[in-house]
C-alpha cells in the first residue's frame, strides 16, 4: 500500500511539472547510428543520453520531460544533411545548423574530443547565444545543389583515373608528346591515341585499357550531369535569366555561374562584399594579442566549391578586362603572383556581386 501511494505522488508530482516560457537547449553531436544528446537550462546541464538518429524521438522526450518548454537545438553541418533540423522545425523546435569551425572551443575540448565534450559544448554556446545558423536551402535548391556539387566530384574523379594513366605511362618511360594538336588536353583523339600504344606484357595492355574505360565512364557521367543542369536552367526562367546576367562576367562560364547560384542561392542575404568573402574564403587568418596582430595569410576556413573556380576565372579574367589587367600588372610589383590572382578573385567576385544584386549585364570598364 505504502508502495502505492508513493506512485500516485510520484504521478501527481510529474504532472505538476510545467516548463512554460522556459528555454530548454539541446545540444547535438549527430553520427550515422546514433546522437549525443546534452541538454541544458538556465546554463545547468540536466542530462546527457545517447538515442537514436530519430528527430522525432527526440522531440517526443522533451516534450515528456519538459512540457510547454521552448526547445532549441544545434548540431554541426556536415554528413547528415539538413534533414533532421527540417523535421524538427516541423514538430516546433528552434533548430539551427552551425558551421563546426565557428563553434568556440576550449583548449581543454581541442585536448580531449568525445561525444559528450562535443554535445555539451554545442548546448553551452547555444544557450549564450554564440551561435549562428547557416543558410538552409529550400528541398528545391538542396536537389540542384547536389546536382552541380556531384559534377564536381565526377570531375575530381577523372582527374583521378588521368593521373593514373600518366603515372603509368611515366613508370613504363613510354611518352606521348606529337605535333598535333587534337592529341593534347585529353580529347577523343588522344584517347584513341592512347589505345594504340603497344605493350610487350599483355597485362600493361589489359592495365591501360580498363583505366581508359573508368576515363570514359567518368567523361560520360560529367556529360549527363552538365545535361541535366543545363535542363534545369531552361525550365527556371529565374535560373536562366540569372546565370544569362553571371556569364556576361568576363572569365565566368556556364560552370562557374550555375555553381555560384547553387552554392549562394540568394545574394541578398550578403550585406556587403566582405560577408560573401567570409564564406567563400577570400578573407585573411589573423592573430592579436595585445597591441600585435599578425595576418596569417588566406583563411583555411573556405567553400571548397568555389574559392579555387573563382581564382581559375580570375585568370581567364585578366585577358578579357583591361581593368583587371592594369589592377593586375600593378600588384606582382608588390607581391608574387599567386598573391595578386587572389586580390583579382576578389575583385571579380565584387563584379559577380554587382550585376547580381542589381540583375544587370557587365560592362567592362564602368562596374567596380
């Protein structure tokens, strides 16, 4: 009987519980089978639980334990995607993406890295307001984003299997240089080319031969993917009209304007030129301590996407625009010239951000 009416309080005392207008932050350190969880409230940590990569359990188990709480929650963008945080903002919950780089962290937490240290930090910068989201596309974006970032990735894996096939070539001392120019820059020709070169070993035959396959799969796979981006961008009168403005940027082509688009999607949310070279990486790393700052250089911190096609198109850029040539031939007299195409990068992006914004062509000479 004693037993009984323990229970009965214990049941009576839970439903007295009410977190109305109390913020509860939650703190996430998601991996493929499972997520740490840290909550926290009025900067207390009240418990720690692993569960299951299930967004909707987790909202089932704050709301059981924190009724009419207001939830908020942080995890790290990276391989899990923006999914989770979609679902939660469905069920309610306050959630936010943030970028692992721009969490503060302890020496202690760099010295001894667990789930629960990682958890528990995301919580404590959450609950002290030093964390900003990222941007979180629309389910339509996302899709053309991953589109444009999966050629990038076939591209990367045929500079693989080209790599392959020249560090053969080398080890066998066989060498390819002919007078005819359709021979060069990997085109169909040189392909050809390559499959009539003899071995005395049959297997260097079978080696070179199923390495040209995997080239012209890979060759084919970027010729669907650019298909279909080019699909999109005639079904998008937004999209086409868009990168119609971006490709009249000296140096930009079809590539570098859809992956700007995908990767950007909305210039406005930039309000000055020094924001978008935050993310794209154009921004020097620096140290202060007391009076002493040293720069240490461009940011390690960038988008992998865009930061070395912006600087490819730079270079492109110079030949076509006097005004990037004269800015151009002035900084390698100050600086190497690895230097200065960063400093042009930058000036092209601040071109690319103009006609954006103001949704007009370029003209050479007149936008700065």
């Amino acid at each position: 009987m004693k037993a009984r009416k323990i229970k009965l309080s214990n049941q009576a005392i839970r439903k007295e519980i009410d977190f109305t207008n109390q913020a509860i932050y939650c703190g996430l350190d998601v991996h493929l089978k499972n997520w740490m969880v840290t909550v926290i409230i009025n900067n207390i940590i009240v418990e720690r639980f692993s569960m299951n990569p299930n967004p909707k359990e987790l909202v089932n188990h704050l709301r059981r334990n924190y009724p009419n709480g207001v939830y908020y929650t942080v995890y790290e963008a990276g391989f899990s995607g923006v999914w989770a945080h979609r679902i939660l903002e469905q069920f309610g919950v306050n959630s936010i993406i943030c970028n692992p780089g721009d969490v503060p962290t302890r020496n202690k937490e760099r010295r001894k890295k667990t789930d629960k240290i990682d958890s528990g930090k995301l919580a404590r910068e959450l609950s002290n307001g030093n964390l900003d989201g990222i941007y979180i596309p629309t389910e339509e974006q996302e899709a053309i984003r991953v589109l444009a970032r999966l050629r990038k990735q076939f591209t990367n894996d045929q500079t693989r299997t080209k790599n392959r096939i020249k560090s053969l070539l080398n080890f066998l001392g066989i060498r390819t240089e002919s007078e005819d120019e359709a021979i060069k820059h990997w085109s169909g020709k040189y392909i050809k080319y390559l499959e009539t070169i003899e071995f005395r070993q049959i297997e260097l035959k079978d080696a070179m031969n199923s390495s040209l396959d995997r080239l012209r799969s890979d060759r084919k796979q970027i010729t669907d993917v650019t298909r279909a981006l080019r699909k999109y961008v005639r079904g998008n009168e937004h999209c086409r009209k868009l990168i119609k403005r971006l490709m009249s940027v000296p140096g930009i082509g079809f590539i570098t304007a859809i992956t700007l688009f995908t990767e950007i999607m909305d210039i406005k949310r930039f309000r000055k030129l020094d924001n978008l070279c935050s993310l794209i990486g154009f921004v020097p790393d620096s140290e202060a301590t007391g009076e002493r700052e040293k720069v240490k250089g461009i940011s390690r911190q960038h988008n992998r996407y865009l930061r070395n096609m912006l600087i490819e198109s730079a270079w492109v850029a110079i030949r076509k625009d006097n005004a990037l040539m004269m800015a151009y031939g002035k900084l390698i007299r100050k600086m190497t010239s690895q230097r200065a195409i960063i400093r042009i990068a930058k000036k092209l992006l601040n071109r690319i951000m103009f006609v954006w914004r103001n949704d007009c062509d370029y003209i050479s000479g007149v936008v700065s």
